[in-house]
C-alpha cells in the first residue's frame, strides 16, 4: 500500500488504467500539477473543491475505504492531524501523551494501554 498521498493518487490512477496524460485529458487537469502531486513535489489540496474533483475523477464512493485514505493522506502530506482524529475528542485528549512517548519522556503503561484502545476503536 502507498505510503504518501501522491503515491496513492498514482496507484489510484493506475488501477484505472489510465496514463497521466489521459487521466488528465479526461478530466480537465492540468498534466505537469497533476505529475507534481503523485511525486510529492506539490502539496495536496485541503479539504474541499480540488480534492473533491481528484475523488470524482478517480471514481471513488464518499465515505469509501479508498475516500477516507485519501483525505488522512492528504491531511498527512500537509503536516496536519486527519480528519477522523481531530474529530475524536477523547483520542485527542490522549495525543499529548504520544507526542511526550515519541520524544522521549517517560509514560505510563496505563495511559500507553488506554491510548491504544482509544486507537483500535477509532
């Protein structure tokens, strides 16, 4: 699986076998921005018109395995927390405590334990 939002705007494109050329032509897209995109050398759109015209383009059903991933990559090309985290204010509520994790402060197991359930219910 992709690991970055333009590589899985690619895989997306290819899955559909359409060249970039033909995507684009198909779908009014500018050819270079739309290579720029699938080689990470452009940042994705925020949430809205553009990426909701790239999900249309690809065909991709709104509230689809394919939709979602696509909108957490792109919120994670930016730098941003996705959608679906910001919006669960209990696991936000535990973020802090990851952030300390990753940079190194200590944790208890307790709080590491109810960060993951909050994680796997999400």
């Amino acid at each position: 699986m992709a690991q970055t939002f333009g590589e899985y705007l690619k895989e997306l494109r290819l899955s559909r076998g359409k060249t970039l050329r033909a995507f684009c032509e198909d779908n009014n897209f500018e050819p270079g921005n739309y290579s720029k995109l699938e080689r990470n050398k452009l940042s994705p759109p925020r949430e809205g018109l553009k990426l909701d015209e790239y999900r249309r383009a690809l065909g991709l059903d709104k509230g689809s395995e394919e939709w979602a991933e696509l909108t957490r990559l792109a919120a994670i090309s930016r730098g941003e927390l996705p959608p679906r985290i910001l919006s669960n204010e209990q696991l936000m509520n535990r973020l802090p405590a990851l952030f300390r994790t990753i940079e190194g402060a200590p944790i208890s197991e307790d709080v590491l334990d109810e960060l993951i359930a909050a994680l796997k219910r999400e």
